[in-house]
C-alpha cells in the first residue's frame, strides 16, 4: 500500500470531456480513485480517497500538455493529439509520454470537402494559397510544410473546423473518431495523420526528482492487467452532421450562427424573428442548416471564431458575442468586423477575478502587490487573451505572463495563476470556488456583427439591411 513516506506529494491532472468517464473508470479500478470526479461534477479541485498525498484537478483537455510542461502538475491524462500539438511548437518542452491507455479512440485527419476537394496530388501542384482551418495550428503547420505545399494560410480556430470546407478552406485538420464520422460531415480523408488515444503523461523533471514510483505502479498493473474496463466505457459525442448544397448564387448573404451555450437562446430570437431554422437544434446539430429565406446561407460555428471570419469575408453578418468581438478589436483595431446592434440576450459581465485568500480588494491593491514584488510576475489565466492585455495596460500593470485557457478558467487560481480575466452571469459560481470578483470591465450581450465591405456590396447591401431590420424590429417587440 501507498504511505505518505514512500512518496512525495503528487498532482494530477484531470481531463473534463469526452475522456472524462473512461479516465474515471481507470482511476477507480487501479485505486487511485477520486471522489466526485464525474461528468455531474461541479468543483475543480479532487483529493483521492486512500491517499492524502494525492490530488488531481480538472481541465480542459487542451490545456493539460501545458500545465505539465511548465511543471505545474506531475502526471496529466490527456489524447495524443493535444500532446503533439504542444510539441509541434515547443519541441524542448519537459514533458515525457509514458503510456497509451488505449481509450479516447480516434484520428487527427487531413481532410477536404466530399465536393470537389483537393486530391493529394493537387496539393502540391497547383499553384493556389491553400487554407487550413484547424484547432490544430501547430499539426497543420507542420504538415504543410511537410506536403511542401507551396503557399498556404492556416486559420486557427476554436472548433467546428468540419464547418468550412469548402466554402471557407480547402482543407480541414481535425480530430475524428473514424473516416465514417467524416464523411457523415460531407469530408473526405486525404491522409490520417496521427492516432489520439488518451495518454499518461509526466513532467521529466518531476518525474526524475520525485518518488513517483508506487503512483507508477497502479498504472502499471491497470495497463498489465487482462481485464480493462476502462476501455470499453462509452463516449458520448455531441451530434452534428453537415448537409453541403451546391450553391452557384454567388449574391446570397452568409449568416453565421452560435453553438454551445448560445445556441438554444440565438434559436429563440430567430424563431421571434420569423425566421425557420430546421436542424439548428440541440439534439442533432446541422452545421449548414437551411432557413426560410432563399437568398441567405446559415452556417453553426463557434461564437469565438466569428469576429475573425467575418472580418475574413466568410461571412456577411453573425451572432456573437460583445465580448468575442472587443477581443477581436484589441488585436485588430482596423478590422472590418463591426457591431450592428445588441441583441438582448446572453447577457455576461467580463470581470477581474482572484481568490479570497488574496489581500486585494480591487485592481489597485493589486497593482501595489504586483511593484512591490509579491505577485511579480502576475499569472493571468484567461480565454480573452486581448482584453485581459489591454487591461493589464491600461491599469499600468507592467510585470505579468498570460495563460491562455480554453474554458473552466477558475479552476487555476490560486494554484496555477493569480488573476483570472472571466465571464460570469451571477458571481455564485466565482464564490462557490472561494474567489471574488475585484474589477468590472464591462457588460457583454449577443450582438449582430457584420463586415463593413459586405455591407457596402452593390449585390449584397439590400439583403443585409433587410436582415438588420428584422433583427432590430425584433429586438424592439421584445
């Protein structure tokens, strides 16, 4: 059995999402089980159950790889693909795979569209700039330039990458369970590029200066054992399908809708609006739904990679929100993404967070905290990585590191960073987690953007401003 004396402290560091229940499984039949840690869940913050020494904490999948690279964590559980993608650009960082778990089955493909995509061949003759959406920057990169692909643009995304080919890109770099599950979304696999089964990995330097070997030794005799329930657990993914459409009106307007969250509430607006949107449900999600006007095309994307692709031109208008949109303009004052009018709903405060342990009663007593060297530099945790550095600026705060997250941002502090730059309804959920809020920077809605360009299109300006007039009677009514 495990004692505290036979071992240092030890961290892990949890997935949430689709690996979450077959990870839980692993960890409750090789006995390192941790209380709470199910889909249900609503803390971060895990201590297992036999042994005092050992905590996990839970993450988005993404961020795992790095929260061990820079040492935060001793072991960390997460797909293969997330640890690529890390070592695709940092190449040198400390991170150490020490085991497929044989779960969390599936590819990171090269694909393009069903209709009238590239063949390989044509990738590396045809002399076009190929576009690359991918969640994947760093893999599509490399692949790039490993298909010697004479010129290209990669487009880094949030997600739904399977939603721009071909409209959008030529080629998509995403995660998939199998080919099946691509061509159900109208994509064709050019080449499977990597596997990403769940791994266990570790941080080298840890794993060189820590007694981590009876932690090890569960694992071990998990993966050694003939029986592995873990294996056979279940994923359940959200359903989504894309039906392409053949479009040779090249007049229509592109209208970008949300997914996640917004979804269900930008649904309830459109409906108000008149406007008929069969397959934008929650149950089975059509990326390119249809609508009852036959001079728009809708596409579901996510709310964050709207700004950037309409300031692209992939889309005339979107339903965003004020937030995405302000981060957009603060890396890119002169992008021709603009805010046409607030919708009304999805209403959010972007805050500045810190735990409640922390002395600090509002931005400035932090500042003093930050020049007098007690949180120097200060670690910002945060998906608005441009508003939180205007913010910083602008209250002259000089001495800090931005720590790019992707979701369940309060799970770092105060652990993993000082200040979280956060969105929140209420504050419950914040005080919940034992933190409070020292700052408001401003109030974010559902906002309608459009492109400036778009809407001065002799073709197009007529049909934009009929849209912004529906939406605007509506908001009205409301």
């Amino acid at each position: 059995m495990l004692t505290e004396r036979q071992s240092e402290y030890i961290k892990l560091a949890l997935p949430k999402g689709k690996l979450l229940p077959a990870t839980a499984c692993l960890l409750n039949e090789i006995g390192l089980k941790f209380d709470n840690y199910t889909q249900e869940t609503r803390v971060y913050r895990l201590q297992s159950t036999r042994y005092s020494n050992i905590s996990g904490k839970i993450f988005q999948e993404k961020d795992i790889p790095i929260q061990v690279a820079v040492g935060n964590y001793d072991f960390g559980i997460c797909g293969l693909d997330w640890i690529e993608e890390l070592l695709n650009k940092y190449p040198a960082s400390p991170l150490v795979k020490l085991a497929d778990l044989g779960y969390g089955r599936g590819n990171v493909y090269l694909a393009t569209s069903l209709y009238g995509g590239p063949t390989q061949d044509e990738l590396a003759n045809k002399q076009i700039c190929w576009r690359i959406v991918s969640e994947y920057p760093n893999l599509a990169e490399n692949l790039a330039l490993s298909l010697r692909l004479r010129r290209f643009n990669i487009l880094p995304l949030w997600g739904a990458a399977e939603a721009y080919p071909p409209e959008n890109a030529e080629l998509a770099v995403l995660w998939a369970k199998n080919e099946a599950a691509l061509k159900d979304k109208d994509l064709a696999v050019l080449r499977a590029l990597l596997p990403a089964n769940a791994h266990l990995i570790a941080n080298k330097e840890n794993w060189q200066g820590k007694n981590v070997s009876q932690v090890m030794s569960y694992f071990s005799r998990g993966l050694e054992a003939s029986n592995k329930p873990w294996q056979r657990v279940k994923t359940r993914l959200p359903k989504s399908f894309s039906s392409y459409r053949p479009n040779p009106n090249g007049d229509k307007i592109w209208l970008a809708v949300p997914d996640g969250h917004q979804q269900e509430p930008a649904l309830e607006f459109l409906t108000k609006a008149g406007l008929d949107l069969p397959g934008y449900s929650a149950e089975v999600l059509n990326r390119r739904p249809s609508i009852n006007l036959d001079w728009v095309n809708v596409k579901v994307i996510r709310p964050q990679d709207m700004p950037l692709q309409v300031a692209n031109g992939n889309f005339d208008l979107a339903i965003t929100g004020k937030d995405w949109l302000l981060n957009h303009l603060y890396r890119f004052p002169t992008s021709p993404a603009t805010e046409l009018m607030e919708l009304g709903f999805g209403k959010v405060r972007i805050v500045a967070v810190v735990t409640q342990e922390l002395p600090a009663a509002d931005i400035n007593d932090l500042r003093k905290m930050v020049q007098s060297g007690k949180l120097s530099p200060l670690r910002v945790a945060t998906e608005y990585i441009d508003i939180a550095d205007k913010y910083l600026h602008d209250n002259h705060i000089s001495k800090y590191k931005i720590i790019p997250t992707w979701g369940a941002s309060e799970a770092l502090l105060p652990e993993d960073a000082d200040l979280l730059i956060e969105n929140t309804q209420t504050g419950k959920t914040l005080a919940k987690h034992k933190l409070k809020i020292i700052d408001n920077l401003f109030q974010s809605t559902a906002c309608l953007i459009g492109n400036r360009d778009s809407m001065k299109s002799v073709h197009k300006s007529e049909k934009i401003n009929f849209m912004v007039d529906l939406f605007r009677r509506t908001v009205a009514n409301n």
